[in-house]
C-alpha cells in the first residue's frame, strides 16, 4: 500500500504523529506538506493529493486540516476520490468496509493525536466489504462518468 499525506497549516501537527503511524506499519507513504503555521489554503494541497490517489499513483490519501472539513470537501470534488471526515473508530471501519472511502479526512483541532493515531490505525487496516455495498459505490463510479 502507498499512502499520501497533506495537511494545511491547522493540521500540521497532527500529520507528523500519522506519519508517524505509517512508519510504524512499514507502509510506504509520501509527505506533501505543508510544513508550515502560517495561513496556507487547504484547496493547495487537498486538490493534489486527492488527483494522484484518483490516478492510481498512490492507494490512499491522509488529509488533514483544523476541521477536516475543508479537505474533505476540496478531496471529493476529484473525480475517483471516495473521502471521508472521520473523527470516531467507529466511522473509520465503516467508511472502509461500507465506502470503500480512498481518502481520509482528520480535523487537528477537533480530535487529539491519540485517538487521531488509532481512528488512521482502523483505517488503513480495514479492509472493504464489497457485496451489498458494491451497487451502492458503483453509482458513485457511475455518476461519475456522466458528462455535465
């Protein structure tokens, strides 16, 4: 599995302990930033990370702002993208086994890095269901695919 991490500048601390994370997993994973705590827009670095797990290069993507929100909505606004604002152990395995979420999205401000690292954890670890959930995520694709 290969991994992309971002975070804008409210979820800058929050990436380095995920990080952390997927060292201890052994998964390969890629670090866009940013790598600052000056005002930064999270579009910047949601948009890029949420195109290269759309075209493969990478199998999931970590987003992390103050809320989550911001990058979960930039995230989802990729075609392929299934992201997901989780901030519980019991969404992280539903969005997984149910979704087939590709994207996970944390708020820094709103969850602390413990329970951040278990929820990233359940996450990567879960696998998808597939079954009954499979008509469900294939009208996403489906819709997708529509010309406007």
């Amino acid at each position: 599995m290969k991994v992309i991490i971002a975070s804008d500048h409210g979820g800058v601390n929050l990436r380095r302990e995920i990080a952390d994370v997927l060292d201890e997993l052994h998964i390969e994973f890629e670090d866009i930033g940013c790598n600052c705590e000056t005002s930064v827009d999270f579009p910047d670095y949601a948009i890029p990370a949420a195109e290269r797990v759309a075209s493969g290069e990478f199998d999931r993507g970590i987003l992390i702002c103050g809320t989550g929100i911001g990058m979960s909505i930039s995230a989802n606004k990729v075609n392929g993208i299934r992201a997901a604002l989780v901030h519980d152990l019991f969404t992280a395995k539903a969005t997984r086994e149910h979704n087939n979420s590709n994207v996970l999205c944390m708020g820094e401000r709103v969850i602390g890095p413990g329970l951040a690292k278990e929820i990233a954890r359940t996450w990567l670890e879960t696998d998808y269901e597939a079954g009954r959930h499979e008509n469900r995520v294939g009208k996403i694709t489906k819709y997708e695919g529509r010309k406007a």
